[in-house]
C-alpha cells in the first residue's frame, strides 16, 4: 500500500473518508494478526497504514469542523 495524499482525501466525501478509515483499520488488524505469528515480512506497511489512519482521521475531523460553522 501508498501514502495517501491529504489532497485526494480532501475531494472525498464525509462517507467515503469513513468507508476509507474503516478498510484501513481492517488491514491494520489483519496485518497485526500475521505480525503475531510471524508471517509478516513487511514492517514498514504498518507504519504506512497507521499514518494514512491519521491522514484520514486529520481530514475527516476538518470536514466536520468546516461542516458546522
């Protein structure tokens, strides 16, 4: 997996940026669980997908506070 750019995510709904947030945190897990049982090769992708987490979450969180002014 990439690094998300903020700008992509900021062109994206409120509802697609939480279907995003949501396939993140699955794969986080998934990749945690093979983390656990040493099958996981590729360290760095859980610090990928940790900083797009936070990426969305930054977006997400702007949006809302842009929404209710």
């Amino acid at each position: 997996m990439k690094a998300l750019k903020a700008n992509q995510l900021r062109q994206m709904s409120i509802g697609e940026l939480q279907q995003k947030l949501d396939e993140l945190r699955t794969e986080l897990y998934r990749l945690r669980a093979q983390q656990s049982v040493a099958q996981l090769k590729d360290t760095s992708s859980l610090k990928m997908i940790r900083r797009n987490i936070a990426r969305v979450q930054t977006v997400l969180n702007e949006k809302r506070m842009h929404s209710h002014t």
